[in-house]
C-alpha cells in the first residue's frame, strides 16, 4: 500500500471524501515547523494519531489510514 505524493512542497487545498466531503489543506511538515520558530515556540510532542484496531475491524475500508497517518498533532511551547 502507498500514498501517491506528488509536489509535497506546494501548499494545496484538496476536497476529499472523508466521511463526506471535506477540504484539506497540505502543507509541508517544514512550514509547521517554521511558523512554531518564528512565533518563538519549540515543540514539546509530536504524533501522528492513527485509528484503532477496533475502528478498522467496523470499517475496513479505512485501513489506509492506519497504515498512512493522516493527521498530525503537535504541541508546542513558548521558549
């Protein structure tokens, strides 16, 4: 299994279907990373949630997310 990524760099608003349609904005992990700088911030934890087994056994067809983390969480802290 694979995500197709193709100009990772350029920021992009994709509509999905995502238990309907929604809108998803790309960015790069590196403008995160940048803007938390810039604010004078440091990050303190990083994750990416992925659903759980019990999720997947209901809805299988959501596997990839398990497998291809969709989200990001990251917490960070002013310096």
């Amino acid at each position: 299994m694979y995500k197709k990524i193709g100009n990772y760099l350029d920021d992009r608003v994709e509509e999905l279907n995502f238990w309907g349609k929604t809108l998803h904005y790309h960015r790069p992990l590196s403008k995160y990373m940048a803007a938390l700088e810039k604010a004078g911030m440091y990050v303190s934890s990083f994750r990416e949630p992925v659903p759980p087994g019990e999720l997947i056994e209901l809805y299988p067809e959501q596997e990839y997310h398990y497998r291809i983390p969709s989200f990001v969480v990251i917490r960070a802290k002013s310096i």
